[in-house]
C-alpha cells in the first residue's frame, strides 16, 4: 500500500529541496519538540549490550549483517597469544581477548563479543582504536589496513567456560542447531511474521508462509505450517500481530548457518511473565598453582628489540593487586634493577611489563616473577624466570 502525503506537495520545476522559511519553521518545531520531552537527542542509552546467539557457520556465511553485531557464539580456543580463534571444528575465526587453550585442553566457551569485518571501517575508527589492528593488518597482510573479507574478527567482551544446556529453547538451539537436528522440539516466542525487521540474515525459502519467532535475542525460522490456527491467523507480510505469541512444537532442520523447525502444531499462548536473570554463584576452582604458559619474548630469545614490550600469559586466572613488588628484571650478571610497570589484563590473563627506558642493546636481561603472585583462589604462581636478548635496535 502506498503512502501518499499532503504536506510537501511540488509543483513542476520546482526545486527538491525546501525554502528558507520551511527550514526555519522545520528547525524551531523540532526545537519545541526536543524541550517538551517529545524528540530526544540521539545518546546512546546506558543499557547492557544484548548479544544475538549464533554459530561460526553464520557468521562466515553473512558478514554483511553480523559486522558490527553484538553476538554470542559457542566454540573451542587456538593458536598462542600472538595468534587466538575460535573454532567449531570445521571453521575458525581469529578471535582478540580470547585466552588460548592451556596444553592440549579444548574447553567449548561461550563468548560474548562483537564482531566486525575490520575492512568495511575506517582506519581512525574509534571504535577499534584501542585493539591494535593497523599492526596486526601490516603483519598478516603486509599493508595498513585490511579491505573487506580480508580481516574479519571477533572482539570478546567476556568468555566462560560453556555448560550444557539447560532446557530447549530458540536460544540454545541458536547457538548448537547441531546439537538438536533432527529432534522434535518444542519453543515459545514472539511472531515477527517473515522477518519483517530483520532479525536473521535470510529466508529459508521453503514456502510462502515462513516466519520467525524471537524471544530474548534469539531468533529462529517456523517453517511448514502457515501461522494460523485455534483463535488466530497471523498474516506474514504485516506487522499488525508482531506482538502476540506463540508455542510451536516441531523438527529442528536446516542447516548451522541457518537452523529451521518444521512446525508440527502451533498454538497461541499469552506473554511468558519474564524471569529475573539467575546467575550462578561461581563454582570454586581447585587451588591447582598457576603458571606461566606462554611469553613474548619467549625464553632465550635473542635480538630482541630494545624497546618490545613484554608479555605473559597464565594457566589461571589471576590476582591483578598479587603482582605489585613481585615483577622484577634487571641484566643478566649486572647490580640493579630496572625500572618496569606491569600491568594486568584478565580478558586473557595477560601480564604487560613495560620497562621506564629503552634496555641497552646487546645485553641479556632476566625478567622474574617472585613469590607473593597468586591465582584468584590464593593459589600460588610457581616463579618463573624469563631470560632473553637485546639487539641492536
């Protein structure tokens, strides 16, 4: 149905865009507006991101409509410091502030993150300033910054070990459509008729009756059965019964980047009365000693540049105030110690030591981590020596 409007009629030859006096009335009634409450300055809300569950094989299938997203994903660690993804086994995606697997260990983590196809950005964007991209492009791809496809990341606000699920519903079948492929399921959410407002990134394409159903930030496609049934008959392509629910019983199909139920028996149901988000108490780890796992430079390393910025990496998670008076270099056979700030980062368990002044060139230098450094359990960090060389430069 077209909208037809009266207030802005042209006559032929008439110029597009409005006169002077239109703008000024345009500007002073919005002005009015804003005061009285009614318009509200474009600020972001303080609100807690929402993260859409989805898959690896979603992700590398639509980058056009997951770049920028806010997202979650289920999948396993690897690589080393220098060079972390995350995998499903058959795909993998180059992951920051994701700790690498300890060992030969592959934990399936759930993780929190946005993700972004660093090529579609402009290189001053603030919103990647702080995560080092412009020298990760220059080593991976031998240039400033990446072009679309070329660098595609997920940047991790938080990860945890992921438990297995407890009950079925879009969100869980969202993030694992493997895990339930080929079981009849049933799930409640809120029609959203075919995706009129883009909650996923295509249509099946089954039949013409498709449809989504969302609750929380998970969305899913009902295919099968048209939307109707006992007191309703929802139509797909209008927004007008976007606000009821119902309970669809069905057969996970599709596909990892796309997961589908084929709807056996639909029902209308009224709003589940929302539940207070329940976080567990953490579970206390074993007070296993942490240690060091990984460093930059790595030991005996030589050449090393007068100027590198040293890094370790733990086995657990650490007491960030445990390393003050604990984190100590200095050359190796020679009096003194070198003045260092050492900074900790939980995200990956990450300990920066940056020295005051760049280190003389061609010496060995000892960086020691000392008693008193401890996990976040008290458990102690068996001390570690880090021995390496200077260049020239």
């Amino acid at each position: 149905m077209r909208s037809t409007s009266t207030g802005d009629r042209r006559l032929p030859g008439a110029p597009d865009r409005p006169g002077p006096r239109l703008r000024r009335w345009r500007f002073a009634a919005a002005a009015v507006l804003l005061l009285a409450g009614v318009l509200r300055p474009a600020v972001p809300a303080a609100q807690p991101l929402r993260y859409m569950p989805t898959t690896l094989a979603a992700l590398d299938a639509y980058p056009s409509f997951f770049h920028r997203q806010p997202v979650v994903v289920r999948a396993t660690p690897e690589g080393d410091l220098r060079d972390v993804f995350v995998s499903d086994g058959e795909r993998r995606l180059r992951a920051l502030h994701v700790a690498p697997p300890v060992a030969d260990e592959r934990d399936l983590l759930e993780i929190e993150g946005t993700f972004w196809d660093v090529g579609r950005l402009q290189p001053d964007d603030p919103r990647v300033a702080d995560h080092g991209i412009a020298a990760l492009s220059e080593r991976l791809l031998g240039k400033p910054w990446p072009s679309s496809g070329e660098l595609r990341l997920l940047i991790a606000d938080d990860t945890r070990r992921a438990d297995a699920p407890d009950g079925t519903t879009i969100r869980t079948i969202s993030l694992e459509p493997a895990r339930y492929r080929d079981r009849t399921v049933t799930v409640t959410g809120r029609f959203r008729a075919r995706n009129l407002f883009g909650d996923l990134p295509e249509a099946p394409g089954n039949t013409r009756d498709d449809f989504v159903l969302r609750s929380g930030d998970a969305a899913i496609w009902i295919v099968g059965m048209e939307p109707k049934g006992d007191g309703f008959d929802f139509d797909v392509m209008a927004r007008v019964d976007t606000n009821r629910w119902l309970q669809v019983t069905g057969v996970v199909g599709g596909g990892d980047r796309l997961a589908t139920i084929e709807a056996e028996s639909l029902a209308m149901v009224d709003r589940p009365t929302p539940v207070a988000e329940r976080r567990e108490a953490p579970r206390p780890e074993q007070r296993l000693p942490s240690e060091v796992i990984f460093s930059a430079p790595t030991q005996d390393d030589t050449g090393v540049a007068v100027d590198a910025l040293v890094r370790f990496q733990f086995s657990r998670d650490m007491n960030p105030d445990s390393f003050a008076g604990s984190v100590r270099a200095a050359y190796v056979g020679a009096d003194g110690a070198l003045d260092l700030t050492a900074e900790y980062r939980p995200r990956n368990r990450v300990l920066n030591v940056q020295f005051a002044e760049p280190l003389l060139p061609y010496r060995p230098v000892a960086v020691t981590l000392g008693d008193g450094i401890e996990a976040v359990d008290g458990a102690a960090l068996i001390p570690y020596t880090l021995r390496f060389a200077t260049g020239g430069s």
